[in-house]
C-alpha cells in the first residue's frame, strides 16, 4: 500500500453554513449544481491543486455526508482527508478546521465551499506568494462597476475604484500567523484576512478568478449552473478513457440479545424472539450489509454515517440504513452490484422465511440481488452459547 507522504499545505473547507440567502432547503454545500453538489465541485478543484491536507467543516449532523463527498473526490488521497463539525460563526468553524490539522502543516489555505468552481492556479498563486515571503495572500479581483457611497436612499459621494478589490478564497497563510492571529481575535471578521490584518501582519493580493465566485443567491446557482453546462457542452469528446473497475468490500456486525421490544434481523420483524440491543434495532445482518457497501465504495463505516452522534437513526430499521447507504453509493458514482450475507446464531431459524428476507434486503437496495445463508457455531462462542447474534458480509459495487 502507498502512504501519501505528510503534506507542507492544509486546505480548510468551509462549508458549515445554512444557505439561508439560497434558500434550497438545506445547507448551501449539499445543493446540486448539475449531477454533483456545491461541496463536491469544491473539492473537486481542492484535490486538483497541489497536495494538501484537506479538513472539511461541515454543518451539525451532516458530517457523514460531507466525508462521503470529501472520499469520493479524493481518488488515491483519502489518507488525506477529514471532517470536523462546524461552529456558529465562520470565525468558529475556521477555529476548528485550524485544530483539526496536523503538526507538519506550514502553510494553511481557508476556502469557502460556496466558491465552488474556482481553478486550481488560484490555489498556486496563493501558495506561491507565501513561499516568496508574505505571511498571507488573497486572491482578489479588480472591482469593475462604479462604486457610490450612500446614506440610506441618497447618494453621498463617489468611491475611487482603483483603490479597491474584490477578496475570494482560499486565503492562505503562514500556519504560525494564522494560529496566533485566532488566538488573539477578540471579534468576529467577515474573513480571514481581516483577522491576520487585525494582528498586525500584511496580506499581499494575488490574481483571482472570475470563476472564484461565490454561490450566495439563487441567481448565482443559476450562473454556476450555466457555466458547468456551456463546458460540458463544448468538452472534447473522449474515446479512450479506462473505466473504473468492480470493487468488492467485507463487512461484519455483532449485537448480543437483551434489547427491548420485538427482534429485528435482516429486514424482518420476529415475533416471540429475544431482541437484539443497539443503537437502533440491533439488525446485525443490516448493519453488516451496510459496513460491506461502504468498504467496497471507500466511503468509511457505519459509525460515520449512521453512529450515536446521529440520533435520527435510534430505532431505525433497515429500510432506512440500506436505503441511506445506496443513496451514498450513488452520489460517489457506484451502484451496488450482488451482496452474500451469512449469519451464525441458534435462534431465530431461517429456512423459513430466507426468501422472505432476501425479497426485503433486495428491495430496500433498490433491487439488487442479496444471498443469505445462517449457520450455527456447534455451541462454540457467544452465538454458540446463545448470547447474540453475529453476521458476516461481503459486498459488490459496480461504476454507476
């Protein structure tokens, strides 16, 4: 296995914001553009800049999502990535990103997700500039329109633009600075380049990008949306292009008897059987599944998706689980391809109802063919002793 070596660079990836002035029902990062959300361009452009340690600050609760989008951008660079939970302020969520970092970190870039198309060179220049000496470079743009200062409906006088610029991300830093510029804050700045300024370092300017724009207003949704569909429109054709082979992916699960209610396995309710305890239902041949899918599709475990600290899954059964997980499958560009479970308990029997359950596992993974096999342990072990139930899976995913 190659191990990516510790990377000079750290790009933070804000996207821990509302959208509220987008107003699509959710956080902003999470939108669609075309096929691929505001986040997924974003790190799209992150991972095609030079190498880094990426950390992406996402909403509460939508930490799952986020590290599926930051994976599935990653290709051979997953070893790079993480997630940590956003604050209440961008100053907050930036704080985060900054202790989410490793020690070997020197040169640190803050990017807002909502600059979702920007190119890779912004991040070269930005880069570059630290490295001949600036403690921080910003890209900015030359401000075009003419510029009025006014008191509520009058205009007072008119503003030089010469003198002015319009700042884009990523900001970039000298790790040091930045580090002690939050540590000193003692008010919240609209960015990162104010509050390094406030602590009394210059920040050079750098060429932006027109692309550099920010996702605010669902006119801007509409302009990103233009934009990606005129490139697509004129893209060279390909006729070679190696496609992304069959992946496979193992997963196991284990819940001991002693929940409360009715048991809950491989889809199916069980009444008169002991209950499995756990988070939500206890279901070790769903949980197991699941593990399986997401190991094949490089998209984490279970616990990152579905674990304690996301309670809208306390009681849930497995409809909910496969059918999250093959939503993730999708959005990564996979489709799941045949998935064999085996389960070793005493109880419950399932030659009765094995079709049953793999009619119920196969529809909730959008009719993917699921096997299922139960054996015992010849009273071997804690299923053996009948303290609980444990399975075993093995998962095949296909580019979608």
């Amino acid at each position: 296995m190659t191990i990516t070596p510790v990377p000079r660079v750290g790009i933070i990836v804000v996207a821990a914001g509302s959208g509220t002035r987008l107003a699509a029902g959710g956080p902003k990062a999470f939108v669609g553009i075309d096929g691929r959300s505001v986040l997924r361009h974003a790190l799209d452009g992150v991972f095609a800049a030079p190498t880094a340690q990426v950390v992406v600050v996402a909403p509460d609760g939508r930490e799952g999502d986020a590290l599926s989008e930051a994976l599935a951008a990653s290709g051979d660079r997953r070893d790079l990535v993480s997630v940590v939970r956003g604050g209440t302020t961008r100053q907050a969520s930036v704080a985060a990103g900054l202790d989410a970092l490793w020690a070997d970190v020197e040169i640190v870039l803050v990017h807002d997700a909502a600059r979702s198309l920007t190119p890779p060179e912004v991040f070269e220049r930005v880069i570059a500039a630290i490295d001949e000496g600036a403690p921080g470079a910003i890209p900015v743009l030359s401000v075009i329109d003419t510029i009025k200062r006014v008191a509520g409906d009058e205009i007072v006088a008119a503003v030089d633009r010469a003198e002015l610029a319009a700042a884009q991300t990523p900001q970039g830093f000298r790790r040091d600075v930045l580090d002690a510029a939050y540590a000193t804050a003692t008010e919240d700045f609209t960015d990162d380049a104010a509050v390094v300024a406030e602590a009394g370092h210059a920040v050079a300017a750098v060429p932006g990008h027109p692309l550099a724009f920010k996702i605010t207003t669902p006119a801007d949704l509409d302009r990103a949306r233009h934009l990606l569909g005129a490139q697509a429109a004129h893209a060279p054709v390909r006729l070679e292009r190696e496609a992304p082979l069959p992946r496979v992916g193992v997963g196991t699960d284990v819940h001991a008897f002693g929940g409360e209610g009715s048991l809950w396995l491989a889809g199916l309710e069980w009444p008169g059987e002991a209950p499995l305890s756990g988070h939500s239902d206890g279901d070790a041949v769903a949980h197991a599944i699941v593990d399986a899918l997401l190991s094949a599709a490089g998209l984490g475990d279970i616990g990152t998706h579905f674990g304690t600290d996301h309670p809208e899954y306390a009681g849930a059964h497995a409809e909910a689980f496969l059918g999250r997980t093959l939503g993730l499958l999708g959005e990564a560009g996979w489709r799941v391809g045949n998935v064999a479970v085996q389960v070793q308990a005493n109880r419950p029997r399932f030659s009765a109802r094995r079709a049953e359950a793999e009619r119920v596992l196969s529809a909730a993974l959008g009719g993917a063919p699921v096997s299922l096999s139960a054996t015992t342990t010849d009273g071997l072990g804690f299923t053996g002793r009948g303290e609980g139930v444990s399975a075993f899976a093995m998962a095949l995913v296909v580019p979608a």
